[in-house]
C-alpha cells in the first residue's frame, strides 16, 4: 500500500517480550490472553539473552490431563458401544418387520457405521500429535467403507446368483440399497440422543418458574456430591442475595412488599435510595456511571446497583426490590448479587383487567388524554401478556404466588423470603 503513511516508533529492546499466545486449530488463529486492564499478557519467562523459543506461565496439571483423557476415552467407548447396540436393535426389528435376508444385510449396513465412527476417532485420538497427519490418512478410510459395503453386497448377490446381471451393482436391489443405507446411518441415532435430546432435558429445569422449577433445581443440586457441591456452596457465599419480588401491574405486589419489609423487624430492607432533589450531582455521577438501576417518585428517587448491593447487612438483613420485568431484567446483569426471584401474579386475564381498573381509579395508572378507558385497560393487558412471557422462559423466578388472597399471597411471600438467609 504506497498510499499509507508509516508510523515509527522506538521501544527498547530489553523492555519487550513476546505475547503468551497460544494457536487454536478450529480457528486457524492464535489466542492471546488479555489481562483485567486489557492489556496483552507477555512471557514472563522471556530473556532476551538466553532466548530460546517462546515460553508461557501457564501451569498444567498433570492429574487434570489424566483425569480428562480416562473421561475422552469413556465417552468415546460410550458412542461406539451405543451405536452397536443401536445395530443390533435396529437388526432384530428388521427381522421382525422383514426377511432373514434383509436383517442381515441391516446387520452389514450397522457394522460399517459403527466402523465409520471408529475411523473418525482415530482421526480425535491424533489431533495435535506427531501423527496427526498419519491419523488423518488412516482416518480417511472410513469415505471407503460405504463403497465397499455396496461391493459386498453386490458379490454376495453374484455369487449366490439370486440377482444375475453383466453388471455387478446392479445386483443390488432397491430394497437391499435401503437396509443398508438405513442401517449405516444407525450410528446417528445415539449421537442425536446424547447431544440434543438429553441437553435439552437437563437444561427444562431453567425454564420452569415457580415451586416446579425449585423442585428440579433441588433434585439436581440433591445430586451433585464432592467438589462440585461445596464450590457452588462457595461462590453462593460470595455473592449477596437479593429478594426480587416481580410481577405485571395490578398485582398489589408492592404493598405485598411494604407489609413484609414492615413485618420483619429490620430483617428485609429496602433499596437505599438517593434524593435528587437534594443531592442532583450524586444522580448525574449515577448516570454517567451507568449505575442508575430505577427511580420513583416521578424520577425524584433514583436507587443505584450500590443502593442495593450495600443496603443490606451480611448475614443480618436482605435487600428487597419491588420489581416490574425492565428492572428485573437490570437485575440479572447485576454483578456480585444472587437473585432469589418470586413471581407475583394472577390466575386469569379478568383479574388482570379488574386490578388495572383499580390501579386507574386510584390514578397509580394515567388515563390517555383522549380518556379511552378500555383502551387504557388493553393496552395493558398486552403488556402484562408479554411480561407473563418473561416470567415463564427467564428461568430467575424461584417461587410464584398468585394474589387472590393478600394476606395468604403475603404468607407465601414471607416463606419465600427465608430462603435468602
């Protein structure tokens, strides 16, 4: 590029090192490690004197390594042995559904598939090594194997003369073609199991709200033993729990939360809050921050991620957040926090509605100018339906309560609350 203009600059040489980078094959680039500041990491072995090849402070465990090749070796054997269970099964039902004839030649199809698989491990096993490059040829058999599946069947038909032609695939019939195409592909049918069907089973606990989701969550959490127990215990330590009491308008979910706050003896707190009026270059320190979280009181009140991280005493009292679905969503990008998430609601849309003609009798809610009030009450209504959208697939919300009695809703809040402390 003539067109450019060069820029020159002078370090000294004894102040650079080379980057820890390392290469990543599946993307055809190197990895460098960035440090909190952003700033790349260098070699801290690097010495320009004796300088022998780059090096990195990266430590490795040798029983990690060990651990993790006995897993790689399990889960390999695991496949291979899944897929020629899936070819027997699929056998016996083509024996059972067809000829003796056609079973077997499902049986070929199945062997061959299960020997794909195995070549392509060959190729897993080498990557990275000195054989690499022999593993990828040695692997590259399994693109023969469904060839010479078709020449076995097609000398198996020759010979035996059951399909005599000049030309020897065309020995193979449709249907001998279809068993065996069938039957090669079996070696999937455990692969998609394990990789979409299970994945998707463990991870329905996330996106079941209320006592079903807790009940699962406790099930797999019942689960877990060892080392991984007791390090989720740890980083649940660390963090600071957060009641957040959500819902759609029209619940009475904030005078739920007044009368817990009141009832609990200075065991659940509000969010400290910051008066605008009185103390406007704190709001705009806030939002230059970006640590404004919501405000109230018509914007008077401004209440910042500090506001409710410190508004509680460890181990002595909880911070409690009344809640709608865009501060819920703040909520959950709140770094240091553990939400313990109940969902306030009702039972039926006509509840909906009957709470938001309150809320707009009492004027919590403003009538439009052009003073439509069903139009008011449907607009609404709409946006209860897409928060009741969030509540189900957020997978935050721990506990759900639905108001139709206050002071058993406030029970139930209540009982929820404990599981902070």
């Amino acid at each position: 590029y003539p067109s450019r203009k060069t820029k020159t600059a002078w370090r000294n040489v004894k102040e650079i090192a080379p980057l820890a980078a390392s290469f990543v094959r599946t993307e055809a680039a190197f990895k460098i490690p960035i440090s909190k500041e952003g700033i790349p990491i260098a070699n801290v072995d690097y010495d320009l004197d004796g300088y022998k090849g780059p090096t990195t402070d990266m430590i490795i465990n040798p029983e990690v390594v060990r651990t993790d090749l006995e897993n790689y070796e399990e889960i390999k054997a695991t496949l291979l042995r899944n897929a020629a269970v899936a070819g027997v099964a699929g056998t016996l039902i083509a024996d059972l559904v067809s000829t003796h004839q056609n079973a077997f030649v499902y049986a070929i199809g199945a062997a061959t598939g299960v020997g794909y698989l195995y070549f392509l491990s060959i190729k897993t096993d080498t990557l990275g090594s000195p054989d690499a490059k022999l593993g990828s040829g040695v692997s590259g058999l399994r693109f023969v194997l469904p060839l010479m599946l078709m020449i076995l069947l097609a000398g198996y038909n020759k010979l035996s003369g059951s399909l005599p032609s000049d030309f020897i695939f065309s020995t193979v019939s449709t249907e001998q073609f279809a068993y065996a195409f069938v039957g090669f592909l079996t070696y999937r049918i455990p692969l998609f199991v394990t990789q979409v069907v299970m994945p998707a089973v463990e991870e329905t606990s996330q996106l079941l709200p209320g006592s079903a989701g807790v009940a699962m969550k406790a099930a797999e959490a019942a689960a877990s033993a060892g080392t991984a127990a007791s390090t989720t215990q740890g980083l649940d330590d660390e963090r600071i729990p957060i009641l957040v009491v959500s819902g759609p308008a029209g619940t009475d979910r904030s005078a739920m939360v007044k009368k817990l706050i009141e009832d609990s003896n200075g065991r659940f707190v509000s969010p400290v809050a910051i008066d605008g009026a009185r103390d406007g270059m704190r709001v705009d320190q806030a939002k230059r921050r970006e640590e404004l979280v919501y405000t109230y009181s018509n914007d008077r009140f401004v209440v910042t991620k500090d506001g409710i991280l410190k508004a509680g005493t460890p181990g002595e009292s909880i911070v409690v957040v009344d809640a709608g679905v865009a501060v819920t969503k703040k909520l959950t990008a709140l770094a240091g926090s553990r939400l313990v998430g109940v969902w306030v609601g009702k039972d039926s849309l006509e509840k909906y509605e009957a709470g938001i003609a309150k809320l707009l009798d009492e004027g919590d809610i403003e009538m439009p100018s052009e003073g439509d009030r069903d139009g008011a009450i449907r607009g609404k209504v709409r946006e209860i339906i897409s928060d009741i959208e969030y509540g189900l697939v957020s997978g935050i919300f721990e506990f759900t309560i639905l108001n139709d009695d206050f002071d058993d809703s406030l029970q139930q809040l209540k009982n929820a609350a404990e599981y902070c402390f």
